[in-house]
C-alpha cells in the first residue's frame, strides 16, 4: 500500500489529477510513461511514447508516426488556443510595461528580447496546453475501454 502512494506524490506535482484521490489509478498506466513536462517539451505521444506528437511547433500532428494513434478524436484544444494565445499576449504585455517602468531599457534591447520571448513563450504554453488535454483525453478513452464501454 505504501508504494503506490509514495510513487502517485511523486507524480502528482505535475498536477494532472489529484494525487492522493486516484493513486491506485495513476500506478496503473504510468508505468515507464514521462511527465507531462518532458512530454510537452519533446512531444511524446500518450501511447508509444515517440516524439510524434506535434507536426509543427505548436500544432498536433493527425496522427502518431510511429503507431498510428489517432490525435483528432483526442485534441479538444483548437478552439480554446486562441484564448490561450490572448492570455499570454495579455500577461506578456503586462510583463514588458513592468519592466519598462521598472528599469527602462533602450527600444531595441526591448525589441531584442520580446520578439523571441513572445514566440518561445507562446509556443511553449501552447504545447503545454494541448499536450496536457490530450494526454487527459486519451486517459478517458483508456478508462472508457476499460470499463467495456
Ligand atoms: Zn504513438
């Protein structure tokens, strides 16, 4: 009893479901599956667990290269990304104010850093995102198949 819980705090900080509510459902199929984390950053698929999951940088491929895992019927994300992108555009404009008014640095070390602070942050989000409904997603469809559905 002790080592399943041990191992469901050690993954819960990666806030994908509560950890001490479903620890008997999260030592189940996360045997050898990364954290959502390193899943996000290098795309790995749910199933195989090959970096397949992202055509471009923050868009989800159609289907896993390496086994054939449909993404559509998991990807629910594409309609709530534009308010994810808002968001971020939103905080990030509040960030450069922030550091204007804090330490006012010359416009083109402005334009320096915010151009590809912009785009890392906002592709980064937008993995992080898409990967953590779609792994949430196909955790549904596992559970579904399991209880014969
Ligand atoms: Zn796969």
């Amino acid at each position: 009893m002790a080592v399943p819980l041990h191992r469901s705090v050690h993954l819960g900080w990666l806030g994908r479901s509560g950890p001490l509510i479903d620890a008997d459902q999260q030592s189940k199929h996360s045997e050898g599956q990364p954290g959502l984390f390193q899943a996000a950053l290098s795309g790995l698929c749910p199933r195989c667990g090959k970096p397949t999951l992202f055509e471009a940088p923050a868009s989800v491929a159609i289907t896993c290269e390496a086994c054939g895992l449909d993404f559509t019927k998991l990807e629910r994300g594409a309609r709530l990304a534009g308010l994810v992108t808002i968001l971020i555009a939103a905080l990030l404009i509040g960030a450069a104010i922030g550091v204007d008014i804090a330490i006012n640095p010359p416009f083109w070390l402005q334009a320096l850093f915010w151009g590809p602070f912009t785009i890392a942050a906002t592709i980064g989000t937008l993995r992080f995102y898409k990967t953590a409904l779609l792994y949430r997603q196909y955790d549904i469809q596992i559970e579904q198949k399991a209880q014969g559905e």
